[in-house]
C-alpha cells in the first residue's frame, strides 16, 4: 500500500453543504402523486403528525385537489425528520423555507 487516499486525489471535489438559516421556520409539503390510495394518506397524516381525522382529511382533500398541502411549519430539525418520516411512508413530501411567504 502507498497510503495514497481519495482525498489526495486531484478528482476529489469536496461536498459542500449549503448554508441554511435553521431559525427560520420551515414547512413540509406534501404533494399529490397517483399512487397512495386516500384514506392512506389519511391515516398517515394521523400517524406521523398525531392530527385528527378530519384535520388529516381537510390536509389530504388539499393535496388531491390542489396538488399540495403545507402539513406542518416550524423548526428546521423537527421538519427535516417529518419529510424523512412521510417520504418512508412513501409519500412525496419536500421541506421549504417559510421565509418566502
């Protein structure tokens, strides 16, 4: 062995994380996709968020007829484990800054 290691190559390109304000509130979308049966998506929204079944439905009816529905907003951890979390139950769900709003 040389002890000659990736980073010593001149093709490695460092992975960079882009700067992100986690002090501004963040929101998890949900988007529509032709897959997850309704009353699944119902029941997820009960599962991971703790909603209530109408609330889980009015979020559900949102995402089917307009494509979208901003499930939940608030501290950028706590968001980033509810798009890990939705997108394990196979649901199509992206974090975004509230700060365009």
């Amino acid at each position: 062995m040389s002890g000659y290691t990736l980073q010593d190559s001149p093709l490695a390109v460092p992975v960079l994380e882009p700067e992100v304000d986690k002090a501004t509130p963040w929101n998890v979308i949900v988007m529509n996709d032709p897959v997850n049966l309704m009353n699944y998506v119902v029941y997820v929204f009960q599962t991971v968020f703790g909603y209530t079944k109408q609330k889980a439905t009015r979020h559900m009816l949102e995402v089917h007829e307009q494509g979208k529905s901003l499930v939940w907003s608030g501290d950028f951890e706590k968001a980033e484990a509810f798009v890990y979390t939705l997108q394990q139950w196979q649901l199509t769900a992206t974090l975004e800054s509230a700060e365009g709003e």
